[in-house]
C-alpha cells in the first residue's frame, strides 16, 4: 500500500472525513509530492523543509487565499500523520504562516430569485419534476449537495415533518421540511420509474438510468434553471442553503437552531449569515443617507 493509501484509509477510518473532503486533501497532497519530485528530485518525506512548502505556494499563484488555506490544511494534517508514522521527523507546515482571510460573505439570492429559480423547472416532464423537488429540498432545508443527493425515502417522515439526514463525519440530524417540498417530492415519485435494485429505489433523486444523482449534475442542473430563470449571478447548489439560512435570519430565526439545522459544529460557523443581515441593512441605509 502507497503513502498516499494509507494516509487515505486513516482519514477514512480514523478520521471519520466524507469522501469529498478525503478526496480534496489527497488531489492537495499528490499534487505537492509529484511537484516536490520533479523540482527538487526526492522522495523522501524526511527531507521537505519549510521553505519547500513555502516555494511551492509561490509556484501556486493560481490558488486564492481561501484555497491555500485548504492547501496548508491539507499538507498540515498530511505531515502530522506522517510524522506519527515515522515517515517524517518534523511537520515542515510549522514554519509556514496560515494566509490571512477577509470576512467571507456568500452569495445569496432574494427570496423573489428562489421562486423563480423553482417556477422555472417544467412540472410536465419528468425530469422538471424531478428539478423542482430537489430545489424545493436544496433551499427548504437548507441541504448539502451531497445531502440532497444521498436523501432517502426512508429518511423522510411526511407525517411528523421531518427528515433525517447524515452529514459530515456521519453526524445525524433531523430538518424540519415543509409542504412546498413534500408536496414536489410527492408529485415526483408519483411517476418516477423503480430502479431494480431496492436499495438505489430508496434514494429520491434519479437520473435517467435510475441511478442516484450526481453532485455534477446537480451543479449543472442549478446553473442552468439560473439562466432560464433570467438569474444573473454566480450559483451553485450551496447557494441554495446560503439563502436559506440569510432568510431565517433575516425574519427572526434564533441562530442556534439554524445552526441545528445547517449541522454546523460551531456558532462562530452559522454567525456569518447574521452578517451577511447586517451588510444588506448596511447597503440600505447607505442608499439612502443624504450624505450619500
């Protein structure tokens, strides 16, 4: 089993890490040992210093100060395996400064934006349907791409309102879910075909080989409602649950349970979107002012 094996299989088992973010560090960590062979002839772990993960963030000027953050992250938690290991005798990311970085605000969308984004699906197809429910449940819930692809069936409690949902780190929580989504979930397995194989007929989200849906296609499905929505903006999926939770805000939800619901870890992570609040009655009154 290769370096990189093994360091994947303890994120996997001992860190618990999704897919996604096992599968980010290791593209991180590959692609800094191929550049730490090629430019500097070596392989072995023990000889990497500071000044080549230094080097090699210079070499990286594509990156923003947001992904060399992840970067560092990434050859940090690296390094500090390997060292445990034995594969190397000191983490190199030590001496390295972690980029400063500003204030994060995500993009959101009006609340007018969402209803058109959802109006815009075509409800006499299947797959319009199919479109519409997931955006009812992408922004209702405030979901994960990956959430909204995994939700099963089973995960959903029509009666108590509620679905279950399996996040980062396989943390379980439960999201109140209203009648907008039920009901467009309800109208499309009301003509969506069975898959054959009971397990993948439990997942919601079909593709037309009924197959669970991809986070791509989600991702290209959203960009493309967008733009018959006439919606201008950079999207995504994660768009959808930025807005949910500015909207919550923005009409008094308490922030700790908006937090419950978006599964954040820390209250520090779920206060941006109180920020977020503030820089739109900021913009208003600044609009506004007589000295503006």
């Amino acid at each position: 089993m290769g370096l990189t094996d093994q360091y994947a299989y303890y994120l996997k088992i001992e860190r618990a890490m999704s897919p996604n973010t096992t599968s980010s560090y290791l593209r991180d960590i590959q692609a800094f040992l191929a550049w730490y062979e090629e430019t500097l002839g070596a392989k072995e772990l023990l000889g990497v210093r500071s000044e080549d993960i230094q080097d090699y963030f210079k070499e990286r000027k594509d990156l923003s100060k947001r992904s060399q953050a992840r970067l560092l992250s990434a050859l940090r938690s690296f390094f500090t395996w390997a060292v445990q290991e034995e594969f190397a005798k000191e983490n190199p990311c030590d001496g390295v400064d972690m980029p400063k970085l500003g204030r994060y605000i995500p993009s959101v969308l009006s609340v007018e934006e969402v209803d058109a984004l959802i109006d815009s699906t075509d409800s006499s197809t299947l797959t319009g349907l199919r479109d519409r429910a997931l955006l009812e449940v992408l922004y209702g819930c405030g979901l994960r791409v990956s959430e909204a692809a995994a939700l099963k069936r089973s995960d959903v409690f029509e009666k108590d309102a509620f679905i279950r949902i399996i996040g980062k780190g396989n943390k379980q929580r439960l999201v109140p879910i209203g009648e907008p989504a039920l009901e467009a979930i309800d109208a499309y397995l009301a003509v969506r075909p069975s898959a054959f194989d009971p397990v993948l007929d439990d997942v919601i989200f079909h593709n037309r080989f009924s197959k669970p849906l991809s986070r791509i296609s989600i991702f290209k499905m959203i960009k493309q409602q967008a733009l018959i929505a006439g919606i201008h903006k950079e999207i995504s999926p994660h768009t959808l649950r930025h807005s949910f939770a500015t909207h919550l805000v923005e009409n008094g939800a308490d922030l700790r349970v908006v937090q419950e619901m978006l599964g954040h870890e820390s209250i520090l992570t779920t206060e941006i979107y109180t920020h977020i609040d503030s820089s739109t009655w900021q913009q208003d009154i600044l609009s506004h002012h007589p000295r503006r």
